[in-house]
C-alpha cells in the first residue's frame, strides 16, 4: 500500500509555543502515533495535520484517525486497541 503524504505543512513557522500552522499551534506527535500514516515531518519532528495535539486526542483512549490502530470497544465498555498490520511490520523489523 502507497503511503499518502498528501498533506504537507508547507507555510508552517516553528514558535515558542511549538508549530504554528494556520492560526494553529501544533504540537508533535505522541509515542502511540508512531506509524500512522498520518504523520508528517517537519523539520526532524512529526507532526499531525488532521490533529493538532495528539497528546489529547489520546488522552481519551484512541485516536479515531489513526491508520495504524483501531480502537474497539470490548464487552465491559473498555477500549480495546487492535495493531493493523502489526504482524507484517513485526516481520518486517525483525
Ligand atoms: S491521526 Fe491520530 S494517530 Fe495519526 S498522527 Fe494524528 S493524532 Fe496521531
């Protein structure tokens, strides 16, 4: 599957306060982004255009953007994180 980068953060201005973007301060990825496709680099961090704190959009249990992971709700009402395509990456980097 072609990764699609479509988006890119052209225009975007490191501040104090982190990426600013269209009005908007960006800040990087969290750790549970990491292989979303997502994600775009800008200058050496990742960032997410389609969420501007991925801290956050975590904090609540899974991102519902993500490409990597989906989110499922078990039968206790839990939140239940399904890798996709976990086994071929495993494959991949071992
Ligand atoms: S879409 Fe969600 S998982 Fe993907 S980079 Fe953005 S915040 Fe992270």
């Amino acid at each position: 599957m072609a990764k699609k980068n479509t988006v890119s953060l052209e225009g975007a201005v490191m501040t104090e306060n982190g990426l600013s973007y269209k009005g908007v301060i960006m800040e990087p990825v969290v750790e549970k982004c990491e292989g979303c496709d997502r994600m775009v680099d800008f200058e050496g961090q990742n960032f997410c255009p389609t969420y501007a704190q991925p801290a956050r959009k975590w904090a609540g249990g899974v991102c519902n953007f993500a490409t990597h992971v989906r989110a499922e709700m078990d039968k206790g009402g839990k939140v239940k994180i399904n890798p996709l395509k976990a086994s071929k990456r495993a494959a991949r980097g071992r």
